[in-house]
C-alpha cells in the first residue's frame, strides 16, 4: 500500500505538468483551496457544459483520426464522434439508423443497398453524399491495417442518395460494421486527415496535443439532436496519474483499475460497466508440428480431457473475487451477454470431478504431485503480456489453482512481438470482446488462417463449427444468423464449449471502473467491448450537469 501511495503522489506531479496546459478548462466548485493545479469547470468560458475525461494512453490513436487506420474500428471498437455513421448500435446491440434511412440485401446476400440522408453537411460547408461513403469504405478496403473488409468487393455510388456495397461473399452481420466506419469526406481526405479530419458527427476535432490531450467542440451544424455536453476534453493518462488527478479535482471522469477500487475520493462516486471484455487463455488443440520454424501444438493440452478438466477445475469466483476485488462477471465464451451468446458454455466449478477427467484419461499423479503420461508431464507455460498486472495476477491465479489438480503451470511475461507464434504452442492470457459475431469466427473459424490453416490465434479446427458460422454469415437477417451463432458454440453433439472440443478458456469479463464527479449525470452505457479507452464516451452527448 505505501508503494502505490508513492507511485500516486508521484503521478500528481505529472497530472500537474499536463493539466497546466489545461488551464481555462479546469476549475470545478468545490475543489480543495490547497491544491496547486488548477480547477475544472463544469462549463467553458461560453457557459456551455463541459467535462474532462480520462483514457489510458494506449487510447490515443496513433495513427490519427482516421477510419481507415482503425479510428472508431479498431480493437476498442466505438462510435467515432468526430465522423457519421451509417447505422449505430443500441443499448442492446440492436441495429438503428444513423445516416441511412433504410438499407437492404439482396436475396443472394452479395449486394447491400443503403439510402442516406439528404440533409448532412461537413463541417466544411460540403454536402455529404453517397460519392462519399463510396470512397469511405473503398478507402478503408484498400488501406486498412486494423479491421477485416476482405469482404468488400467495392461500394458504388447509384446517386447521390444510394451506395451499393458489392459483396465478394455474403456477409449478414454487415450492419454491425457499418456501425463503427465513420464517413469521411473524399474532397478533402489526403494523408494528414487523421491529423486534421473533418466529419459530420456530433463533434469537432477542435485541438490535438500528442501525447496528452485532444479537444473536441460540439458540431453546430449537426443533423441530429444537439449534444448537450458542447466541450469534451480527452486526457491520456496512466492509471496513476488518473487517479491523481481525481484526488486533485482536476477531471471529471478517471479511468481506473480494480487495484484501485477501495480508495475514497472526495466529491467522486465509483461507477462500473459491465463488459465483454473477456480474459482468457487458448489451450492449442492439436499434437505438436513444426512448419517454417513455429511449432504448432501441444502435447499436453491436445487431449480434449485435459482441457475440458482445466475449464472445470478454476474458481472464477474465487478469481473474481481475488485479483479483480469483486469487479467482474464469470466469463465462458468470448460473447457472453451478446444477442448469439449461448448459455450452454457455461460450467460449474467442481475440482472433484476434473481430477476424475484427468484420472480417467490415465494422467497419473507422480510424487511431486504433478500429473504425467506416457512420459509427457502435465505442464505447460501460460504466458501474458508484459506490464499488464490484471493479466499476470489471473494467470498467477490460474497455476496455483490448477497445481491443486495436479497440472504445473509456469507463467511468463512475454512481449507482443512473439507471443503471437508462441501461442501457437504455448497457452497465452488474451483480452477479447466485441459487438460483433466475427470475433467468434476470427477466434474459432478454420479460415481465419495462420501457418498450418488452423484457426488463427491457437491451432484448433472443427468442420461442423466451420459450416455453422459459414451460414451465420450467409442468412438474409442478423436475428436468423444468431441462432447458428449459438450452434457452432454447441449443438448439442459438437461445439466449443464444455463437452465438445473446449479449445479456450474463459475466465472473466472485467468491469471497466470509473470515478465520476458529483453532480455528472453519465448517460446509460452500452455494454462495453474489449478496451478500457473511447466506449466510455460513445454517448457523451447524452451527459449532463444536474
């Protein structure tokens, strides 16, 4: 506890610094007489409401602004304010208009015809037309290095009201990912935009300052309800620093982590998201092989019962519990509380019963206490990404839980750069989770290929999984398609949960905390994807004073 108390007084120096080049938009009522930065306001020197927000640094897009380099679609998924969309997503994952009026498909699936409004305008004066969004998606399916538009064959202007999207194979979860492309305008997009965009949405970008903030101003001539929060300020801070700042009353909203969940704060409230931001690890399912130098397999987790014995043998209770100081829900799929989530992944703990499953699949306990078989140990490394405590403290949790079954496991911290073709081999604590089925395809499908044709992020491959979401995909409606959603995670004979071939482990769904100032009304949050940054700010719009 001294420890995190030096690191917090050390951060409220660094806030300071980065605040002071805040100064005019901070000054709250209330604020302590003794701090010595100064204080936020809830309105901006027009009177308008206002609120300062902070975001984990690894927030800030890198790439800018831009939507063809992961801006709104990347893998903290959101609604990119700054730019239209032309459908959005509800508070319960439902699909709702934004640009277009009505949008259809094709019988065949391979052509998606929206309409759009006829009464948007950049923020430049220029009309938006369906030129626009034809480049937009163009754009994105030649440049983008972040989502998938392989899709996409091309998008076509019919008018200055109609785009076709010409499919190179069906693809009926599309709305969702006209959910999160932000439409750019083609007349002024060259390769600063992410640096200058210009939009249409409810916001403007009005001032970026790398590395610490970026501003944005209400859009006056939006098409849509007016935003009543008119300034948004985005600080990048470090969880420390976050929190320093909220003890100095200089934010209205901190980001924080469940390390942090049992400090007080004067004048803040903790508010929690519930999330699919999943945490878990793969278990390769295949028998070792070697191609091109990458070693593909496991031979200890390549035995079904194994895995469905470590599924079983983890308290996520206790885990819950434990590492996240009780902020989190059980997680047993990599879409759980989706609309195509199917409860049937889910377990009880039973300790007795995966000691049984080991037993019974002649995994015999040695005088160690470590289970062994033909001469192969019942072990196996589970590595995490280096500097993320939250990973490192579950899979700490995880060995010592399993070592009570009798299976070693040794963790590592390991950086991105080789977990990647380690986890081909090696079982790797990953964050996933977002509001779209395709991060069970990506996950799961046999052609989201790597190496050896297995399923991209572990080895692992079922035929009938395959055709499953291979029809998900082809059905006229997103509502036919979540039901074959759900059989590829199990049909009642094959899937990829408990008693079919269980290839990952899920864990936990870790709530995204937060300190929120008195007096802020936060609007109702969607559930949150994977990504403790821009979800929280989705409705910023809806926020207000009381």
């Amino acid at each position: 506890m001294k420890k995190k108390l030096i690191s917090i007084l050390c951060a409220a120096g660094l806030a300071a610094s980065l605040l002071a080049g805040c100064a005019g938009q901070a000054d709250h009522k209330g604020a302590k007489k003794e701090s010595d930065l100064e204080k936020v306001q809830q309105k901006d020197d027009a009177g308008e409401a206002s609120v300062i927000v902070t975001m984990p640094t690894t927030s800030e897009p890198e790439a800018g602004f831009d939507p063809a380099y992961g801006w709104g679609a990347g893998e903290h998924v959101h609604e990119p304010l700054i730019q239209s969309t032309l459908t959005t997503t509800t508070k319960d994952l439902k699909i709702e208009n934004d640009l277009a009026v009505d949008y259809h498909v094709s019988e065949d699936g391979l052509t998606w015809t929206a309409t759009i409004r006829d009464d948007v305008k950049f923020t430049d004066g220029e009309p938006l037309t369906a030129r626009d969004v034809a480049f937009t998606y163009n754009n994105c399916k030649e440049k983008s290095t972040v989502n998938d538009f392989t899709m996409l064959k091309e998008a076509v202007a019919v008018d200055d009201k109609t785009v076709e999207f010409r499919m190179t194979k069906p693809f009926s979860i599309w709305p969702y990912t006209m959910a999160i492309v932000g439409i750019v305008p083609e007349h002024a997009y060259d390769e600063s935009y992410g640096q200058n965009p210009i939009g249409s949405g409810r916001y403007i970008m009005k001032q970026w300052d790398k590395g610490q903030q970026v501003i944005f101003e209400a859009n006056p001539d939006y098409y849509g309800e007016p935003p009543k929060m008119k300034k948004v300020t985005v600080l990048f801070m470090e969880e420390d620093a976050a929190l320093a700042a909220a003890m100095a009353d200089q934010v209205d909203v901190a980001h924080t982590a469940a390390s942090y969940s049992d400090q007080t704060i004067e004048g803040y409230s903790l508010m929690k998201v519930q999330t699919v931001d999943n945490r878990g690890f793969n278990l390769p399912a295949l028998e070792p092989r070697e191609k091109d130098g990458i070693t593909y397999g496991n031979a200890f987790t390549s035995d079904v019962n194994v895995r469905r014995a470590i599924n079983i043998g983890i308290d996520r209770d206790e885990m819950i519990e434990n590492v996240l100081n009780g902020y989190g829900t059980k997680a047993y799929s990599v879409c759980d509380k989706m609309p195509w989530y199917n409860s049937e992944c889910e377990v009880e703990y039973d300790q007795e019963k995966a000691r049984q499953l080991l037993d019974d699949a002649l995994w015999k306990e040695g005088e160690d206490g470590i289970r062994e078989k033909d001469g192969v140990k019942a072990a196996f490394t589970l590595m995490f990404s280096n500097g993320d405590s939250v990973r490192q403290a579950l899979a700490e949790d995880v060995s010592n839980q399993l070592k009570e079954i009798g299976i070693e496991v040794t963790t590592e911290g390991v950086g991105w750069d080789v977990a990647y073709d380690r986890a081909q081999s090696e079982p790797l604590m990953w964050g996933w989770g977002a509001h779209t089925p395709m991060e069970l395809y990506n996950i799961y499908h046999t052609l989201a290929q790597k190496g050896i044709g297995q399923a991209q992020y572990s080895p692992y491959a079922n035929e009938t999984v395959d055709r499953y979401m291979d029809e998900a995909l082809k059905t006229s409606t997103l509502e036919e398609s979540y039901e074959l959603w759900q059989k590829a995670q199990w049909d009642g004979t094959t899937g990829i949960t408990q008693e079919g071939d269980i290839p990952w482990i899920w864990l936990c769904n870790i709530d995204h905390l937060y300190f929120v100032k008195d007096g802020l009304r936060v609007a109702d949050q969607k559930i949150h994807p994977h990504g403790h940054g821009w979800s929280i700010v989705n409705n910023v719009d809806q926020w207000s004073w009381e």
